[in-house]
C-alpha cells in the first residue's frame, strides 16, 4: 500500500455515524482505500488530458482544479 491507511476502527465509527443502518463487512476499509486510488487516477487522467489540451508538459495545480468538479459528478455513485 502506498502511504498509510485510516485506521479500520476510525472508518468503520465515521461510517456509522453518518449511516447507522448500513452493515459492513470487516474489510470494508480495503474496499474504501481502493475506491481512493481510483478516484485519484481518473482526477490524474482526466488533469493529464488537460495538461496536454493546453499544451503543457506536466500537469500543474489549475489542470486539476479545472477537471476535479467534473470528476467529482463522475464519481457519484
């Protein structure tokens, strides 16, 4: 795993707080981290193709900015 991950008993009290009637399984934090990454790499492409729309040769803070609400409706479940 890249950087560390949240705490399972801080997820799961969190989870809990704002959704009391869902059941989780006791790897739901893995499922979560997981979702993470993959929310990161689509903002990472996506600010890519806008680097390279802007002719730009690295991927700079107003690429993200610009893509990351979309990305975001994208990410709605």
């Amino acid at each position: 795993m890249v950087g560390r991950a949240i705490p399972r008993r801080s997820l799961h009290s969190v989870l809990k707080k704002h959704k009391p009637q869902l059941r989780l399984s006791k790897d739901v934090h893995i499922m979560v981290h997981l979702n993470c990454l993959l929310f990161l790499h689509r903002l990472a492409v996506e600010a890519r193709t806008k680097a390279v729309e802007s002719k730009s040769s690295t991927i700079q803070p107003k690429h993200v900015k610009e893509v990351a609400k979309v990305v975001l409706k994208k990410s709605r479940g």
